[in-house]
C-alpha cells in the first residue's frame, strides 16, 4: 500500500516543530502594539465638565462635529432601566421622572438602580457569556454539572456586592487557595464559588483519546481566560506561536500547566474546619460513641480493633508500589472539604446516628472515613498524580453510595463505553480491595479519586435529580499500583454487628443521640463545581497541538511579553493558580483595567471603545479613543476597581444621555458614529424581551436565585439528552437568568435573540434581525399569554387612560394623537379581543423590542 | 474575502428557473433574496444548491455499498488485518455483509440489494468510496462533518453556504433542515450559524405539528392577526417620522419577510399541486410510516431547492433502531433504515433530474462515518472513520463515477482518500467559492469551513 508509506513520510517531514518567533520580532511586536503598553496618563481635555464628555467632545470638535441633544427624558429612562437593570421603567417611575427630568432625578435615579437586585441579574448574564456559562457537558448526552447553577448566583451576588474586580478575577482564578476567602453573613466561602467557571467547558463522553480530550478542554479553558479576563486569544498559540501576537506556544503550555495541576471536585460552600470547635465535638461524641460500643459488648471481636497489629498495613509484595495509604502524611493526600477527617480512623463508627437503631460497623485497621464527618458532609479525598507504569491497581475500601475513580488524563467523565472500568461504587460495608485494569492507559498520567458521594460525581448519569441522597459515606484505606492481578493481603473483616447484639443498651443509645446531636452543631454545607489543586506539573509544548509529541518544557508562568518570566519553583506544591492570579492582576493590570471597562462601553453604547471586546490584540480593532479608554482603565483602578462606579462615570455622562437620531450633518463626518456624536440604537437583548414581557404583564416574580427553571421542550423530535421535565410556558414569571442553561436545549425564543451557545467567550453578542424573532413575538404562546394577562391588569376606566397606562409600560411614554388614533381603530373593530389585540401590537412594533 | 454585514433588504420576485439558464445568470442578480446578503464568487458556479441527506449514526458502508469478497470470504474468522481502538472495545471476527451485490446500471456501480430503488439511479451517482473523518464519537464527528471542527459551536455547511450565496427568494431563509424526528448527537447546533450571522442558521422545519415554529397564527380569526398587523405597521410608519435609523429600517423589513414566510409555509408544506403518481413515487402512499415522512422530506426538498433555497439538510425518521448506529442488530437496523430512505431517494434523483434541477443542485448522500468491517458482539459494527462511501449527484459531479476505494475489508480508505474537508471544498467549488478565500473573522482569527486543509477534489467534477 504505497499510499500509506507516503502519508506516514509526510506525516513525520511535517511533524517537525514550527519555526519560532525570534526575540527580536517578539520584542517588535510588544513594543508597536498599544495593548502591551502602560496605561497612558492624559488629563481630560479642558471643556466639558464631565471627563468621559471631555474626551469624546474633544474628538468630535477635532472633526467639526458637536455632541446631540439630550435624549428625551422617557428615551433616556427606558434606556437606562433595560442597561442598567434589564427592565422596564415601571409607571410610577415614569411618571415621576417625566414630571422632574433634573440632572439630580436622573442621579437618584441611577443610584436606585445600583443599589437595586436587579442590576445583578442584568449584569452577571454579561458575565455568563464570557465563561460560556451551561448547565450541562454537552456533547452527546448533554449530562448535567451537578450544581451549576450556584455559580449563575455568585455572580449576581457578586455584582450586587460590587465586590472589586480584581477580587473577582482572583476568585476565579484560584478562589479555592485564598488564604482568607470571602465570606458572607453565614459564613459561606464565596471565593471557592467562582472557580465554577473553569468547568463549563464541553465535554465528550467516551473520547477515543483522553489525552486529546485534556488539550482540548484545557484549551478551552486557557481560551475563556485569556479572553475574558485579558482580552487576549492566549489559546491561538495551542499549535504554534501566536502568529500576530506577542505569545508564544511555550506562554500557552506554561498556562496549560495550571489547569493540569488542578482538578475538578464538588466543593463546599461552607467548608468545614477540622480543627474547630463544632468539629472537634463531634469527633470528641463519635469516640465517646466507639467507647459505649466497646463497653456494652461482650464479644471478642471489638477490642481487636484497638490492636497494633491490626493497624499495621501488611507489607508490600515485591513489585507492588504504594500510591498512598493511611501511613502517608495526610498532606500526602489531597482532601476536598476536610469530609475525610483530621486523621484516618480506627476502631467502630457510625455512619449515621439514629437513636433507635444506630448503624454500627467497624473496619479492621485504619481508614480515611468520611462517616466520622457526619452524614451531612460531602467529601473528597484523592492521590497525588502519578504514571501508570503497572496494569493493575488496587484500592482497599468501604462505603456506601460512594465511588472510586480513576481519572486518567483529567478525564472525568468515566462512564461506559471505554472508560466504565475506571470506577467502582461501593455500596459494601465490609472493606474489600476494589481491582482496577488500567491496560489500556499504561504510560498515560492519573489520579484515584474517592468521592463520598457518587451523585455528585461529574460521571452520574441521572440528569434530571438536583437533590442528593445524603447518607453516603467512604473508608479508603491504601492505593497500591501493582503488576499482579491479584490484590494485596490483608486483614479479615470483622463481624459485625456483635454476636448477641439485638437491641443496642441505653448507653449506647444515649451516646448515638450525643452524637446525632453533634452532627446537628457542624455547618450543613451544598456544594458545587469548583477548582481544587492536585498534585504540581508543567506540561510539554505540544508539538504542532498533537498531545502525544512533547517539545519542550513550559514551566508554569504568566505570559512573557506581560513580564511574566519568573517560573514557580519547582517544588512549590499545587497548581500555583494563586501565585498565577497575583501575577495576573499585577503585571495584566493595564489588559484587565481596559478589558473591563471596554466591556461596560459596550454594553451601553453597542459598541466597545475597542470594538472587538474580547481581543485587545494585533487582530483586534484598534481603540477609538485610546485616551478616554486608559484614562477609564485608571479610573476603575483608582476607585477599588468598582464596576458600579465604572457605570455610573458612564450613564452619568452626557455622552450616554444624548439622543440616537442620525443626523445628516454628521452623514460625511462620522457615518458609523464611531466618534459617537449621537447614542446608538440597539435591540434589546433575548432576555430583556422576555423579561420585559413578564414586566409589563405584571408576572414578574422578582425572586432572587435558586435551581434553575425548565422551560417546555420542544415535542416532535427526539433527542438524546433531552430532559424529560417540562415546564411552565411563562417560567413561572422567573427573570430569563433563572432558566436552564442546557447546551443542546436552549430555549428557542432565546436562542432566536441571539443567547448565544455557551462555548466559548462572548463579549459581543450577534444581533440578528431574523423571522424567527417577528414569528416568536407574533405566535409564541408565551407572548399571547402575557398580553392576555397584561390586558386584564389594565386599570378600569375609559379607552385613553387604558391607552395611557400601556404606552407607560411599554414605552415609558404617553401615546401621541396619531397613535390614540390608531389604536382607537382596532379598538373600534376588535371586538371582544381588542385590548389583548392591541396590547399584542404594541408587543411586535419596533420600539418595543429597541432602546433609541 | 471577509463580510460581515449583508446587504440592505431589496425586495424581488422569485427568480425564473430554468434548467440550464442559471449559469448564465449575471451571479450577483441572484443575490437579492430577502435580506440575505451578496453573493460570493470566485468563479463560475456549477451548482446552485444542495440537498444534504445526512444519514446520522454512521451507515454501514460495506453492507449497502463496499463491495468486498475477501470480506464475504473471511466472514467469522479473526480480522486479518491490524485494528485501532475502537469505541466499545467488543471487536470480534470478520463480519461478512448481510445483503448481496449486484453491479448496476451501464457504469456498473455496486450497490446492494437493500437499496434496489437507489440502485435504478445508479448511473447518476458519483460514489466515494474513500472517505474518512477524524472522529469516532458520533457528537465530535458530527460537528466535524457539519462545521469541520469537532467541536461545538462552529457555523454548519449550510450556514456557510448561505452566508456566501445568500438566498433566491424572498420568501424562505437560506438553509431549510427538514426534520425527520431524529435530532442527531451534538443537537441543532450541527445546523448552526455559529459565529457567523444568526440569519444564516439552519431553519428547522418538522414533519409532524407545526412545520416552523410559531408559524401558525394563534388567532382563530385571520382578520384579528391583520388588525394587528395594520396597526403594527402604522406605529411603525409613526416612529419613522421622528427620526430613522438603519436598525429600525432592517426591523422592518425583516418583519414583513416573517409575514410573508408565515404566508409561503402553509402552501409550500401542502404539497397539493403534486400529482398522486409523483407522490407515490416518492412513497408517501408506502405502508411503512418512516417512509413516508422521509418521502415527505424528500419532496419538500425538491420544493424548497425550486423556490430557491439554497441548502436543504434532512435528518431521518425513527425506525426504532437508534438512527444508522447499528451496534447490534446489524441486519434488521440496516432492512429498516433502507426501506425508509431507499424509495424517497431514488424519486428525488429521477424527480430533480426530470424537471432539469439536478444539474444545478447538488445532492449529497451519508453519515459522519461508517462501521467496522469486524463485528462487534454477535451482530453489530463499531464505529469507523477511517474508511467509508459517502456518495453526490448531480451539481456537475461526475454521474456513474467510483472514486477511491477502502482496503480488501473495507476498513481503511487506501486509494484516493476524500477527507471531509476535501469534500466540503469541493462542494463550494461547485458553487462558485474558493475555500481558502472564504473566511470570517472571529476572535481574532479569519476562519475558514476547512479550518487549514482540503483540497478541490478535480476528479470527481464531470
């Protein structure tokens, strides 16, 4: 087959590393490109009072052009509501604000709005399409990430807090290592919450190539964060070095670096403390528990476990290699949630502790026990990574509704076909050694993880359950990677419970209530995605992207052209995230600054001061107002990095206020209005038209937070992952962040705005003009509903003030002659269905679904 | 090329269609579909259309198409050849085909006797029997063959095709996907428009219920939706007069584009003026009901290509056998599936050609891989992308042509291999666009349907 021959010979002539970048082009392409720079320093041109205006001002006089008029007030309120808020102005709202226009209603005004709830839950879903926020893996069956849905709450929290941007940047990047985490009023970790984002990247179920699989999610991940945060295509370096940019292959593997050295786990919002009182009392009323057992029985078995011989591990056969074991340190082992204790356990437990009847069991030898934690804690304990050099590996344990997996490559989704054989649940109280073929996988790198609680393992196949079984537990007592088939000796089980053991003595039972009742004293605590470091690696360059040809190494650092040189020592424990945070926000100050407050630009004016939001680079667009943007950027820095306060510069300026008429004077001098000598016109987003159709029908249930609501599925077609529940058709009035986010079930009339599909980062929505939009707005069951019910909600009286109160809803405005005209014609001839009809029409005009 | 803005809306009646008058047409004419943007030319197109039968879950290619005697010959003993992992990692013996060959037509094509209708088409096929794909996973490979990436979120086929031809009526979008039930691995977005323009994404018409969504008026009295209408209008006209802007204008007009969509749908799903023979013909009269929603597809694809859509996408019906994957039970999964599409198919090839379109129109028949030539259990084939048929017709591919061919198993594409970005370019030759200067820009890069491959694939163009 002489074809094969010459496609492997090509294959290796082309397999040669690409040409680098030479110092000297990447120090040119440093030096010319603006956003490598410092942040200028200009002084706002003299003029203006208001700097954003100064600048912008500045601009337009230069090419003979002046700013608009202001906006006409009801414009301008029903632009700043839908931008800052996400919603309608509400009647009394407009009436009030019409009746006193002032510069000092328009800053009551905006100050209402920031301090409202609402303006997190307009502001985060900002946030969401930059970490392509889902609630579900994608790909074939659309599993779900357990909890998800925490995340979308923490933001808007966050922006509600005005929680400073470079915290909530460092939260993301390694909220799980903050030294002291934020907190809230109940003492749940915040900080933790935010490192969520790094798994909403997609993920295949039974890839070929878990290896592959890694380069590609990790990939992703380095792609959100580098564009989100840094306004930088980071990612495109994967293959090759940047071929515009000053980012080479090596400053994307020395990221990857991070992302391999830390895992995935369900983490708790409230973390226990091993070493606290509340913990150490109920660890005091389990001992104290183990000595009633003790005392009240009678046979033999029980004091056995007290014995030192039992305690010892047997020895290693020759070529046997202990991964960890309870004679590791516990530093040795990683730990999610302390769910595993302060120190392995001997001797007997209970599970759970219910006075009548306590489960009882004892374990021959010492375990790392997430029972001694209480029913109610979610647990994680794990390996260091390691090669798997040996076929076989052996994991002595004991449980219930809990799971040992083997994740090789970072891969987690072990599941059938391929990778089934990759976990054991354990449902056995007796300790057995669990046997794993790892064949397949030789040379490959890996970590054992034992998760209390298999629900919640990223695997679970049950997409529909949101709540989880609580009494799992987990007794993992050493992992030994080993040539021979069969496992390791070990000591027998015990019996239990003890012969003659019918109906526990009151002791025992007095000391099962204390010990119940202790349970009750720990923090209850939910959980959800998180980061959390493993063991520290740096990754290969990537020959040409192929995850099996390493080239050189790329030790974990920030980006070289932003300083970034130094490398973690290379004993440093972890991933580094935190040291990269630090790095991150100190030498990517100027790229975070004018990211972030490029993005707030546009938001409000449709279009960024750098128009390609999430690429700052050669690339990218250039600043239209490179002045007014670092001068921006240094103002967000020297007010504590408040995105509030970043908003309020830029609603407060007369810039945003103006009116959005085009002008013919401006026709020659600045057709795309990039000088901004008018507002621009934007449609609203998806979920501000759903939103503000739940407003003005009066449907809206301001609720704050909580699971996710499912809207109706699509019936006529069948498609795997497809979820089985279906929903209301108004989403019982929840604001549109509160619906599902199921990567292959979006909501159509979403989807038909423009929610865009959560892959990768989006700082700039598609704003498409399709039928899809005018069919949903004239056809959709929901907005039939929500106009039935608006024009029940219509006050009684004469068919003006009716019409007055429905253009105040939705236009903020009174009706002119023309339209009272105009409408009074349907009214006329509607019939019964007039004012659902009329209501309806308002719905589909233009200016509903636009702000001028 | 880069475009990112279409073209304003420009009204205009539906372009008169001839058989051979299309080429001749100035290109840019061809344009002024609703809002649909310019067209793209680099050179002469040979086509101007494509229907995409996409046969999800990965037909086994050496039951209806790769002929192999060795494999017949070897059936049950062990693969002589070496074998790549596979997804299920349950290889067994050598599986001999479960139908019989015959060669057909004047260009002797193979096909086997679980196609019969197909196999009196013969003579138009243009069979690739060399095809491979880079995935083994049914989601990743079928974003690989819709986007060429295995990954989410990049624009479909269709979408790029639209996006560059825009659309020749005024009346539908640009890409049609006629549901047969089964959405496949991966979702709608294998239909998507991914980073390009949100008009350009596959419209997903069903078969049962509501062809498109909300296209049904809820009014029981057509005249309360006029109302609406009129007054919708006048309020409209009213904001026009205190200032304009090129936004409202394009809101406007794609308003009156939804209208006359919900008005051209109801007449172009009735099928009324389609005469009982040709219906038949199509199998819409079958007694098996997945042949009749697939000739209904089938039909509908014609229509839609007539009115001047340019890229029509169908998915198939449920035969209960979990789409083309045949895991296990090869030999009934494959009865039923051909006898859903078989009929419909050879009509729409005889169809298309006796009313002139197939030579203007491309049709484009297979899955995102093919199986295994070893069985996997007792009765079933495993995932292969390393070499399966997928064949064309018409659009000026080489009727009663074989191209390339697999090993003696039909396992790996060995001579000519056709990768999926090979045929993805050739396919936008035929329709006048070069692929490497075919691109967007997106996240700082100008991107292309073939990412950084593919070549024009000569030797399957007439």
């Amino acid at each position: 087959m002489p074809w094969v021959a010459a496609a492997l010979l090509s294959a290796a002539a082309g397999a040669q590393i690409p040409p680098a970048v030479a110092d000297d082009e990447f120090t040119a392409r440093q030096r010319s490109h603006w956003a490598w720079h410092a942040l200028r320093d200009d002084a706002p041109p003299p003029g203006a009072p208001n700097p954003v205006d100064a600048f912008v001002h500045a601009r337009l006089a230069a090419a003979g052009l002046s700013p608009s008029p202001p906006a006409p007030p009801h414009v301008a309120l029903r632009r700043l509501w839908f931008d800052l808020v996400g919603l309608p102005p509400p009647p009394a709202t407009v009436q009030q604000f019409l009746a006193d226009p002032s510069d000092a209603a328009w800053h009551r005004e905006v100050e209402a709005l920031l301090a409202s709830p609402q303006f997190g839950e307009r502001q985060a879903r900002h946030w969401l399409d930059l970490v392509r926020y889902a609630e579900t893996l994608g790909h074939e069956f659309d599993f779900a990430i357990p909890n998800a849905w925490r995340y979308r709450d923490y933001v808007i929290r966050a922006l509600n807090a005005d929680v400073p941007y470079d915290q909530f940047v460092r939260e993301h990047i390694a909220g799980d290592l903050l030294p002291t985490p934020r907190r809230d009023a109940d003492g749940n970790d915040e900080s933790v919450q935010a490192t969520a984002a790094w798994w909403f990247a997609e993920q295949t179920h039974s890839p070929l190539d878990a290896a592959r699989h890694e380069a590609d999610r990790v990939d992703n991940q380095v792609d959100v964060l580098g564009k989100a945060v840094l306004g930088l295509t980071i990612a495109c370096a994967r293959c090759h070095d940047h071929k515009f940019d000053a980012i080479r292959a090596v400053d994307y593997f020395a990221l990857f670096g991070f992302v391999k050295s830390s895992r995935y786990v369900q983490a708790p919002l409230h973390p226990l403390d091993v070493h606290g009182a509340p913990f150490t009392a109920a660890l005091a009323a389990q001992r104290a528990f183990a000595a009633a057992v003790r005392d009240a029985a009678d046979g033999p078995g029980w004091h056995r476990s007290d014995d030192d011989a039992l305690d010892a591990l047997p020895p290693p056969r020759a070529g046997d290699v202990v991964i960890a074991s309870v004679d590791h340190p516990r530093s040795h082992w990683f730990h999610t949630n302390d769910g595993f204790g302060p120190a392995p356990w001997s001797g007997p437990f209970a599970p759970d502790a219910e006075a009548g009847a306590p489960q009882l069991f004892v374990l021959p030898g010492r375990f790392w026990n997430s029972a001694v934690a209480g029913p109610q804690r979610e647990g994680t304990l794990a390996t260091p990574t390691f090669r798997i050099e040996h076929r076989w590996l052996h994991v002595r344990a004991a449980g219930y509704r809990s799971r040992i997996k083997v994740v090789v490559d970072g891969f987690h989704l072990v599941r059938d076909p391929i990778y089934g054989r990759l976990h054991h649940d354990v449902d056995d109280s007796n300790a057995h050694w669990r046997t794993f073929d790892l064949e397949p996988w030789l040379g490959r790198t890996a970590f054992v993880q034992c998760i209390d609680q298999r629900a919640h393992d990223l695997a679970d196949p049950r997409r529909e359950r949101r709540e989880y079984p609580a009494k799992a537990w987990l007794a993992v007592q050493s992992v030994v990677a080993s040539p021979h088939h069969e496992p390791p000796p070990a000591a027998e089980c015990l019996p239990l419970p003890p012969p003659g053991w019918q109906q526990p003595p009151d002791s025992v039972r007095e000391a099962a209530s204390a010990l119940a009742a202790a349970w009750e004293a720990l923090p209850v605590s939910a959980t959800l995605p998180a980061m959390a470091d493993g063991t520290g690696v740096d990754a290969h360059v990537h020959v040409r992207g192929d995850p099996h040809r390493h080239g050189a190494a790329a030790p974990r650092r920030f980006l070289q052209a932003l300083g970034g040189g130094d490398e973690l020592p290379a004993a440093a424990p972890g991933s580094g995230r935190l040291q990269l945070a630090e790095a991150l926000l100190r030498r990517g100050e100027p790229l975070v600054a004018r990211v972030l407050v490029n993005r707030a630009w546009h938001h409000l004016f449709g279009r960024g001061l750098v128009r390609s939001v999430d690429n700052l680079g050669a690339l990218g667009d250039a600043p239209t107002h490179p002045e007014l943007l670092d001068w921006l950027a240094r103002d967000a820095i020297a007010h504590g990095w408040s995105q509030k306060h970043v908003l309020r510069r830029l609603v407060t300026s007369a810039t945003y206020r103006q009116d959005s008429r085009t002008r013919a004077d401006a026709a020659d001098a600045d057709p795309a209005n990039l000088l901004l000598h008018r507002q621009n016109v934007r449609r609203l987003t998806a979920e501000a038209v759903r939103d503000a159709l739940l407003g003005i029908s009066g449907r809206l249930d301001a609720t704050l937070y909580g699971l996710s609501i499912e809207l109706p599925q699509a019936t006529h077609i069948e498609a795997r992952g497809q979820p089985h529940q279906n929903g209301p058709v108004d989403g019982n009035g929840r604001r549109s962040i509160y619906l599902a986010v199921r990567r292959n079930f979006l909501p159509p009339m979403l989807q038909a705005f423009d929610l865009p599909t959560p892959f990768a980062t989006v700082g700039a929505r598609n704003v498409s003009n399709v039928p899809a939009q005018v069919l949903a707005l004239a056809n959709d069951a929901f907005v039939h509903g929500e106009c039935a019910r608006w024009a029940k909600s219509l006050p009684p009286g004469d068919d003006d003030a009716r019409l007055l109160a429905a253009y105040e809803r939705a236009f903020a405005r009174a009706p002119t002659a023309d339209e009272r005209a105009h409408c009074r014609a349907l009214l006329a001839d509607g019939g019964e269905h007039a004012w659902p009809d009329l209501l309806h029409a308002l719905v589909v005009t233009t200016e509903f679904q636009y702000l001028r | 090329m880069t475009r990112t803005d279409p073209l304003p809306p420009t009204r205009r009646d539906f372009l008169a269609r001839t058989s051979r008058g299309l080429a001749a047409l100035p290109f840019a004419s061809l344009a002024l579909g609703a809002d649909r943007g310019a067209l793209l030319r680099h050179h002469a197109p040979r086509a101007r259309a494509v229907i995409f039968l996409y046969m999800d879950g990965g037909p086994s290619c050496q039951d209806l198409f790769d002929h192999k005697p060795r494999l017949i010959a070897e059936n049950g003993k062990p693969f002589g050849l070496p074998k790549e992992p596979t997804q299920f990692r349950d290889e067994g013996n050598t599986l001999g085909p479960c139908a019989t060959f015959q060669q057909h037509g004047s260009s002797g094509q193979w096909i086997s006797d679980l196609l019969p209708h197909l196999a009196t088409q013969a003579d138009r096929l243009c069979v690739v029997r060399s095809m491979r794909a880079d995935f083994s996973e049914h989601t990743n490979a079928n974003y690989f063959l819709h986007t060429g990436h295995g990954l989410q979120g990049r624009p479909s086929l269709g979408a790029w095709v639209g996006h560059g031809l825009g659309c020749d009526t005024t009346q539908l979008p640009a890409f049609v996907v006629l549901n047969g039930g089964l959405v496949p691995p991966g979702g709608i977005d294998n239909f998507h428009s991914g980073f390009l323009p949100a008009h350009v994404q596959g419209s997903v018409f069903q078969m049962r219920g509501d062809a498109v969504a909300n296209i049904t008026p809820r009014e029981a009295d057509p005249a309360r939706q006029r109302r609406k209408q009129t007054l919708v209008q006048a309020l409209d006209a009213l904001q026009v007069e205190r200032g304009d802007d090129p936004a409202l204008a394009a809101a406007r007009s794609n308003h009156e584009l939804a209208f006359r969509m919900q008005a051209a749908v109801p007449e172009l799903v009735g099928l009324a003026g389609e005469s009982p023979t040709l219906q038949q013909l199509y199998g819409l009269e079958d007694e098996y009901e997945p042949t009749r929603i697939f000739g209904r597809q089938c039909l509908l694809a014609r229509r839609l290509v007539e009115r001047g859509v340019r890229f029509v996408e169908l998915t198939c019906p449920n035969t209960g056998h979990d789409r083309w994957d045949q895991h296990s039970n090869l030999r009934d999964g494959l009865r039923d599936n051909c006898r859903a599409v078989d009929r419909p198919i050879a009509a729409l090839l005889a169809d298309l050609a006796a009313r002139g379109l197939l030579d203007e129109t491309i049709v484009l028949w297979g899955g995102e891989f093919g199986r295994t030539p070893f069985s996997q259990g007792s009765s079933g084939r495993d995932h292969n992308p390393f070499g399966f048929t997928m064949w064309l017709a018409g659009g000026g591919f080489r009727a009663g042509h074989s191209h390339g061919a697999t090993d003696d198993y039909g396992y790996k594409a060995v001579v000519d291999p056709v990768t999926i970005h090979d045929l993805h370019a050739t396919i936008l030759w035929q329709l006048g666009i070069d692929h490497e200067r075919f691109t967007f820009r997106f996240g700082g890069r100008d991107l292309r349907l073939t990412d950084v491959y593919g070549t024009v694939q000569k030797s399957l163009l007439a």
